[in-house]
C-alpha cells in the first residue's frame, strides 16, 4: 500500500493553514482594502521623488515621505472630497426627484410609442426603480467612516513603505515563490499598468469632462459643474463611460421642453465628447503604457465591485497580471507539441 510521505502531509497542512487564515484576513480586511490598494498607488508613483529628495537634495528620510504625503493629500484627496461632497449633495437631491424624473422619462418615451407602436411604459416599474435608487444611492453616500478609516490606513502603511523601499523589495523576493527574472517580469507589468492607469486614465477622463463641460456651458444646461464630474468618472470606462453623463443631462433637459437644448448636447456629446476619446488616448496612454480597451474594460467591471472606486486603477491591473502569470506558467511548464 503506497502512503503519502509525511513532509509531503505537513507541507499540505501549512499550505492550507495560510490559504484559510489569508482568506479570513482578506474577508475582514476587505471594506478597507481600497487603502491598502491605494497606498501601493502611491508608493509606486512616490517611490522615485522619494528616492531623489534623499539621495540628491540630502532631505531627511522622515521629512522627506511627510513632504510626499501631504502633497498627495493637497492634490488628490482635497479635489475628491470636494467631488464628494458635491456628489453627496445631488444624491440627496436624487432620491427626492427620481419619481419625476422617471415619470418624465416615461413620458418621452410615449412619444416613441405612438409612433413606434412599441409598449415599453407598462415595462417600467416607477416605484421600484425610486426605491432601488434611495436604497442604493444613500447606502453609497453613507460610507463616510468606512472611507476615513481605509484613508488613514493608506497613509500609515504608504509612510512605511516610503521609509521601507529596499526591506520592502527584499521582503517581497524572499517570500514569493518565483525565480528574479519572473518577479521582475510581474514588477514591471504592475509598475507600467498603475502609472497607465493612476496617471493616463484620470488625465483621458479628465479631458473629456472638460470638452464636455464647453458643451454644457454653450448650451446652457443647468449645473454644468456637476455633470463635469459625473461625464469625468464615467469616461473612466471605456466606450460607454462617457454617455453616463450625456444621456442623463439629455432626458432631463427634454422633460423640461429645452428640445434644442437636449438634443444639442445629445449631438455634441455624441460627435465631439466620443469621438475626441480616441484621439486623447492616443495621445496619453500610449506614451505612458499601451493598455487594450478591452482589458480596462474588463478589469473595471471585476474591480469596481471587488475593490471600490479604486478598482478603475486595480481591475485593469488585475487582469494584466493574470495576463502575465499564465504567460510565466506556460514559459516554464509548457510543452510544445
């Protein structure tokens, strides 16, 4: 009778003992997991000024990650907060007008059925859709304490992983089962995919909210800011992102009898906001990294959901790696046949 060789045994216990007690961290670390996500953002994008304050302009390692913290700080969070609270605001504003708004909506749309002879009205629940959205909206405005604890853990762990670099780098060789070469080869992809997406995809985005914001302004749509932002972090994804925006300010401005308006903006943001998202990608993107629409695409819907708002950075980055190990996996154990 073959028996299993008893190394082998406790090897399979260890394995399972860290998948289990990783798997229970994971789960209770999860509704903070887009501050440590965040803070290996930072890192990456921080490392070299680190790096370059230390060792050319002779700063003091301790001043040095402060200086760097706090100018993140300035420049990211205080322009989100600031989103945050406008956001906050319209939701609120949201909730109580979604009837009408719906009940407007389903009013144009009889316009399309008495010419159409489509029956979509009756498909339309108003009161379900009003009670999912304030569920949901105000569960989403809610997360206040959630986001201040995952942003003050982003800035404890980014201050000793500033402080840290090389035991950190070293640490990480040490305990990830992969020969220098693989690791390098993963480094790079994550370092490529987190500069592409932390830097080009919010400059692409930010962009287009702007050549959108120049159609809200010519024609006159009530709070341009606002849907500035909302066409900014829809343009985030691909294809579709861009129309998060213009489609909401068109309904609304048609159920207030502005057609010219409405279908203006709908035209412009079709032909002009759409059809420059290429152009600005090519421009950006390529020169920082060259990312698949279709892998962005993907890697937000799988992120969002799993990591938050930091997903549109971690998703795509998710399935580059994923790319990648499968491409470690066939180099080394593959066969050609």
């Amino acid at each position: 009778m073959i028996q299993i060789a008893p190394k082998i045994i406790r090897q399979i216990f260890v394995l399972l003992l860290i998948l289990l007690v990783g798997s229970l961290i994971f789960i209770e670390m999860r509704p903070y997991l887009s501050g440590v996500l965040g803070a290996v953002t930072f890192y990456i994008l921080l490392k070299g000024l680190m790096t370059k304050l230390i060792v050319v302009h002779k700063w003091k390692p301790v001043l040095a990650s402060l200086t760097l913290m706090l100018g993140s700080f300035v420049i990211v969070l205080i322009p989100l907060t600031g989103f945050g609270f406008m956001l906050g605001n319209k939701v609120s504003e949201a909730v109580r007008n979604s009837e009408r708004v719906i009940n407007a909506f389903k009013e144009q749309v009889s316009h399309i059925e008495s010419k159409t002879g489509i029956d979509v009205n009756s498909q339309i629940d108003t009161q379900a859709i009003t009670t999912w959205l304030s569920t949901n909206l105000q569960s989403m405005a809610g997360n206040t304490f959630n986001v201040l604890i995952a942003i003050g853990l982003m800035y404890f762990l980014l201050h000793y992983m500033l402080l840290n670099r090389f035991e950190l780098k070293q640490t990480l060789r040490d305990y990830i089962p992969m020969d220098t070469d693989n690791l390098n080869k993963i480094g790079r992809e994550i370092q490529n995919m987190v500069k592409s997406n932390a830097i080009g995809i919010p400059l692409v985005a930010l962009s287009q909210g702007i050549i959108a914001l120049v159609g809200f302004l010519i024609f006159g749509i009530k709070d341009p800011l606002f849907w500035f932002v909302i066409v900014t972090i829809g343009s985030m994804i691909p294809f579709v992102g861009t129309f998060v925006g213009i489609i909401p300010v068109f309904i609304l401005t048609l159920s207030t009898g502005q057609s010219f308006q409405a279908w203006g903006i709908l035209i412009y943001g079709i032909v002009v906001v759409t059809s420059t998202d290429n152009v600005i990608r090519l421009l950006i993107l390529k020169k920082l990294d060259n990312v698949h629409p279709l892998v962005t695409l993907v890697g937000v819907i799988v992120g969002v959901p799993l990591f938050g708002f930091i997903g549109l950075i971690f998703g795509p980055l998710l399935i580059s790696v994923f790319i990648v190990l499968v491409k470690i996996y066939k180099n080394e154990y593959g066969q050609s046949y």
